[in-house]
C-alpha cells in the first residue's frame, strides 16, 4: 500500500485495509473510477470520476483491475509531485534542471549528459550530485 504524504499533510492513497487509515486522521473515501463489463465482451476501467480515460476493453476483469490500480498510482503521485530536479553547472554555478525521465530506478535517459542554458556548457554528472526542490526547499538526493 502506498500513501503519498503531501506537504500540507494531507494524504491520499488507493483505498486498502492493509493499515488502519482512521488511525491517522479524519478519512473521506470517494470513488476513483468504474470497472464495468463492456457492451463488445472484456471490461473496461472507467476513471471518469478523477478525469481520466476509459482503459480497455480488457478480456479479463483481473486486467482491468490492474489497469486501474496501476493509473490510479501514477495519478495520485503526480498530483502531489512538484518535485524539481537539478544539477549545479561546473561552469557558471546555476541550476540546471534535470527531466524527471533521467532520475530514479525507472528512468529510461541514462547518460547524465546535460547542457547550462546560461553559459552553454554541456557536461556530465554523477547521480550524488543531483538536487531536488520540493516547495521551494532545496534538498540532496541519495540514491538509492
Ligand atoms: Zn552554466
């Protein structure tokens, strides 16, 4: 179960009974999204509650399932994500933002590779000397 804890302390998660959610606060549970039978055969995950698309049909209600938990996560962590990451340039200091796509253990840019926009300098880094920003407060990455 994964609860995504945003500054506010707010937190929001897929609805589970792994842990006792009224043990850390007031709870409100709302529906996220429909898994329904489809009119052609197969099922469909429906997420029109949170805005989201018709995933499907599936031909197995288990994968419409997955489907949905598996968006509803991505959904709820970019709806508290304001994370930006950054690297400091060898050059002339700034700040360099580095895309989410090269960051983590599901990143799929590789090379460390980036470029200044303020003295055009391209370098490399290393992952110990990425940065990040949540809300304004500067923090150190550790990899993990
Ligand atoms: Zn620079």
């Amino acid at each position: 179960m994964e609860l995504v804890v945003q500054t506010d302390g707010t937190i929001s998660c897929l609805y589970d009974e792994a842990l006792d959610l009224t043990a850390l606060g007031n709870c409100e549970v709302q529906r996220a999204s429909f898994v329904e039978p489809h009119v052609h055969g197969g099922w469909t995950a429906d997420l029109w509650p949170v805005s989201g698309p018709v995933l499907g049909p599936f031909a197995l209600r288990s994968e419409a399932l997955a489907a949905e938990r598996k968006w509803l996560d991505h959904y709820l962590l970019s709806q508290a994500r304001s994370v930006m990451f950054f690297v400091v340039c060898p050059g002339c200091g700034s700040a360099v933002e580095i895309p989410e796509t090269a960051v983590g253990p599901e990143r799929t840019d590789l090379w460390n590779v980036c470029r200044c926009d303020v003295c055009n300098l391209s370098f490399d880094y290393d992952d110990q000397e990425l940065q990040f920003e949540i809300d304004d407060r500067r923090l150190t990455w550790i990899p993990m």
